[in-house]
C-alpha cells in the first residue's frame, strides 16, 4: 500500500512540474522581445555567429553579414526565421538557427508596496508573487484595487486585476491607495486618505468636524462592496475600514 501511495505522490509531482513547464514555455513560445531583454542566438556548426545580446531602445541587433536586424517586437521563432533567411542569402547552405531567452526584462510594482521598483522577471509570474517580490502591501493599500499596465499597451491603459492575474515582462503593476468618504452634515464633505488604525472620531475631523446642525446620534456608515446598506455607528473609537462611506445626518431643531 505504501510503494501504490508513494508512486502516486510522484505522478503528482510529476503532473505538476509538466503544467508548470508548460506554461513557462507558453511564455517564451508567445512572447514579444522588448528593450531590456537579453537573448542567445546560436546557429549549429558555426561557433563565429554565436552570441548573446541585451536589446537596446533601438530594438536592433547588429549581426554578422546581416548588419542591423530589429528584434524589439518579434517573437523568438519570428527571429529565427529572419535570421535563417538572411544568412541563406549567400553566406550559408541551410543554416540552423536557434535562438533563446537568456534573460527577461525587469516588471514593475508601484503604488502602496512596501518596497517599490524593478524587480527580475520568471516565467509564471503572477500579481501576488509579484507584489510579494516588492514586500507585499503596504498598510495604506486597497487591495482590491490593484492595476496593470501591459508593457505592449502603447496606450499604458491601467486593467483592474486580480491577484491570480498573469504578469509579463515590462508590465506595470500598480497598487493603489485606500480612501473613505464622510459626507452629510460635515464642514469639508468628501474623499480622504485611509489609514491603518483610523477612527470615525479621526475620520470626521479630517472632514472639518461637525456642523452645527449635526446629530452625533446620527452617524451611519456603508461598508465597501455593501450597497446602501448602512449601519449606525454605535462607537465614534471603532476604527473604520478601507472605502468606508460615513454620513452624519442632520438633527431635528
């Protein structure tokens, strides 16, 4: 029973080392070469050719014979192709090219990271690994309000994501701050920062306090992603939640 459990553990394993890889390899398969990335050309038999190169901001490489070749933009077999092509061209009887990543470029984590910036690309990546690469939240974000910035967006559109979303390389992943809302009878109305720790007594004087027509005993708010429904606020030192909408309602004189 033991050697049937034991070979069962490894066909798991084994099941799960394929889909990763292939799904790594899906990356590569499908990927578009962008500036920062660093890639092997090898062509079989002619050591000379071999080479390993970073791409510039021109997207070009200079290669033997061909002179400029633009890679920025082409997948890995695209430039396989041109290669086989231009070195058929006279130089060569059926040349075997290959050409692989040898390094992506860097994504990026912005917004309310603990530690924001570059960071190393692998295959597989996705938000959450990402994030947590950058130190994981900080203790003003909203984590339902993460967005991405695909590196081929000419446009840079931000797309609401989840945390299961797919990262590539160059893509911009941008966390965004938490904020709450105090509306009704207060001096300022509107839309301020959140903090970790914030009470409705701090949040409303952040409003400009209470008018005068105010009722302290009409303090209601409406949690994040729950409608109209509101509640009474029973407690001004409770701490209040990420997008939390308070209304002081106005008293009967």
């Amino acid at each position: 029973m033991r050697k049937v459990l034991n070979h069962l553990l490894v066909a798991c394993m084994a099941s799960v080392l394929w889909v990763a890889a292939a799904s790594a390899g899906d990356v590569v398969d499908e990927y578009e070469l962008g500036s920062g990335d660093k890639i092997k050309i090898h062509v079989f038999g002619e050591p000379e050719l071999d080479m390993e190169v970073q791409l510039g901001s021109s997207g070009d490489i200079r290669y033997p014979f061909l002179g400029r070749v633009h890679a920025v933009g082409k997948k890995l077999s695209e430039l396989e192709n041109i290669l086989v092509k231009g070195l058929a061209d006279g130089y060569l009887i059926n040349p075997q090219v290959r050409v692989s990543m040898e390094e992506f470029r860097s994504f990026f984590v912005n917004g309310e990271v603990k530690k924001p910036g570059a960071y190393p690309y692998k295959p597989g990546l996705n938000a959450r690994k990402g994030i947590s690469l950058a130190g994981g939240f900080n203790e003003d974000a909203d984590k339902n309000k993460i967005f991405l910035i695909h590196a081929k967006d000419k446009d840079k559109h931000e797309e609401k994501i989840k945390l299961e979303t797919r990262v590539l390389p160059g893509d911009i992943i941008t966390v965004k701050r938490s904020f709450f809302f105090v509306n009704g009878e207060v001096e300022q109305p509107g839309k301020y920062a959140y903090h970790a720790g914030m009470t409705y007594r701090k949040a409303i004087a952040m409003g400009g306090g209470m008018k005068e027509r105010a009722d302290e005993d009409k303090i209601y708010v409406i949690h994040d992603g729950q409608g109209e429904n509101m509640h009474h606020v029973d407690n001004m030192d409770t701490e209040i939640q990420s997008g939390d909408v308070i209304i002081i309602k106005q008293g009967l004189f």
